[in-house]
C-alpha cells in the first residue's frame, strides 16, 4: 500500500511548518518591509534633505563673515568635531573633562548588553572594550536570559492567581468562558500598559523634559528592545541623580520585559487550549452532520436542526 508521509519536525521538537506556509509568511514580512521603507522614506527624506539645505547655508555664511578662515581648515575642524562625537564626547562642552563612562553609565551600558537593546549613545572604541563587550554579551545575554524568565514566572504565577479570582468572578455570573479569557488577557494587557507602559511615559516626559510622543516613543522602542539610542534615559544629565537613576531605569526594563513576557506565554497557552478544543468541536460536529446526512430527509428537521439551534445533542423524537 500506499506509505504514510511521515512529518518532518523542527530544532524544537514541533512539527515543522509546511514550506508553503513558511513561503507565504517570508511574502508578507518582506511586503511589510516594503511597507515600511516607503512610509519611512515619505515622512523622513523631506526633513533631512531641508537639515541638509541649512547646515550648508550656515558653512556659506560662516565663511563669508570669517574670511580669515579657508574652506580646507573649516572642513578638518567639521572632521574634529565628527571624530569626537563619534568617539562620545561632547564638543558642545567648553568646561572640564566629565567621562560618559562613570559607574552609573557603565552599569546601565551593561544592561543594554545583555538585555539586547542597545541603545548605542555610548560605545567601546578601545580594541580592550570591544573584545571585552563580544564574551561579556554571549555569557550575560543567556544570564539575562535566565533571570528574565525567572522574573516572569513569578509575575506571571501573581498575574494567573489574579486572572483566576477574575474568571471565578465572571463563571459566576454564568459568562462564557471564552468571553472570561479574552476578559481577563485585555484585563492583564491594560494593567501591564498602565504599570509599565503610561506611568513611565508620565515620568519620562517629566524628568527627561521630552514630549508626550518622544516618551511613549522611547517607551515603546526600549521595551520591544529596538533601541535605536536617539533618546536615552539619562541623557539630559539630571542634577544629583546619576547614580540611582539609570539603575532604576534598567529595573524598570527588566520588569517590563518580564511582565510582558509572561502575559505573552498567558494569551499563548490560552490560544493553544482555544486550539485544541475548537479542533475537537469540529472534529465531533463533522461526525454527526456526517452521519445526519445519512438519514431519511423527513428526519432531518426533527435530529438535526435542534443540534444545529441549541448547540447540544437532541435525541431524535418518536
């Protein structure tokens, strides 16, 4: 006889997904890049192309009013000043020297390491620093791996004993319990967005003085650990407060990444249950039709329309 096509499984153990699906998935990433870069591209070009147009203004100018000064000599002090941007300091600073590097700084450029964000404000330059950051990133990300899970876990054993009070709550109240889930993941979602998403937008806008948008913007982008680096808490250089503030800040990432973890493992054992008891539902329903159509019609409208309108199991009537 015909042999079985046996299923092929994945590094995880899982049942592999079918190329086709796998095919169409890689068309839709690559459309939404596509995506992407033109709305990027629309919104972004005009503004640098105009920040282009008024720093070359400025050059014009300056050399028109400064004609003691060569447009060779204005070009290697551009060049000076590019290298010690890029090597962190600030050229802006006529005042004593103030490393970037102090403990503060150092510890929260370690968390961007190994939680993957970073942010990239702050960087080694040294061949010693950047040898060090390679071993110091692959054994502190698996670490931070660990505790991030660790962390989570607890949140989420708090998080599932409070979901729980709440569908006991809505049971009672003889809700669906589809309807209690979905309840309970918006009801978790929205105490996670509250905690750990506007309440630091708040804080942010205030103490780093940035708008609304630029604090929800660096919110968002820190804890899905994009971190582009253009705004970094800290940054603005807060009297007095270096050495409790990014520490805190990197708390309140590895909170926030942890709590948002586990509501994400939450929905996904939600879904996968909602999965498996669908699949049975279909699985029962496609053997009674099957077996309804097998029937004299006359006895259709008295077996098989009950099942279909009450969405139980009706005896046939005699």
């Amino acid at each position: 006889g015909k042999e079985k096509e046996q299923p092929s499984f994945g590094l995880g153990g899982g049942v592999a997904m079918r190329c086709s699906t796998l095919l169409a998935i890689l068309a839709g990433v690559l459309l939404y890049l596509v995506l992407g870069a033109v709305v990027f591209r629309a919104l972004e070009t005009p503004r640098e192309e105009g920040t282009h147009m008024h720093l070359q203004d400025k050059r014009r100018d300056f050399l028109l009013n400064f004609t003691c000064v060569g447009s060779d000599d204005l070009e290697m002090l551009i060049q000076e000043v590019v290298d010690a941007v890029g090597a962190g300091v600030d050229p802006s600073s006529n005042t004593t020297f103030v490393s970037q590097w102090d403990l503060a700084s150092a510890f929260f450029f370690s968390g961007t390491i190994i939680t993957t964000i970073g942010f990239g404000n702050i960087s080694p330059k040294t061949e010693g620093g950047q040898l060090f950051c390679i071993f110091y990133a692959l054994v502190g990300i698996p670490m931070f791996g660990i505790l991030l899970a660790g962390v989570g876990d607890h949140l989420g054993t708090g998080l599932r004993k409070t979901v729980a009070k709440i569908e006991t709550l809505f049971l009672k109240w003889r809700v669906s319990p589809t309807i209690v889930r979905v309840i309970s993941a918006v009801l978790s979602i929205l105490l996670g967005c509250l905690l750990f998403v506007a309440v630091p937008i708040l804080v942010f806008q205030r103490v780093e003085g940035w708008s609304l948008l630029e604090s929800a913007y660096f919110v968002v982008i820190t804890l899905t650990t994009v971190g582009f680096g253009d705004y970094v808490a800290g940054d603005s250089g807060i009297e007095g407060s270096d050495h409790w503030y990014k520490p805190l800040v990197w708390f309140w990432i590895l909170l926030g990444l942890a709590y948002f973890a586990s509501i994400l493992t939450m929905i996904g054992n939600w879904l996968r249950v909602l999965s498996k008891k669908t699949r049975a539902e279909v699985l029962v329903f496609s053997f009674l039709f099957y077996h309804v159509l097998s029937l004299p019609f006359s006895l259709h409208h008295v077996w098989f329309y009950p099942l279909l309108l009450d969405g139980r199991t009706a005896s046939p009537r005699h």
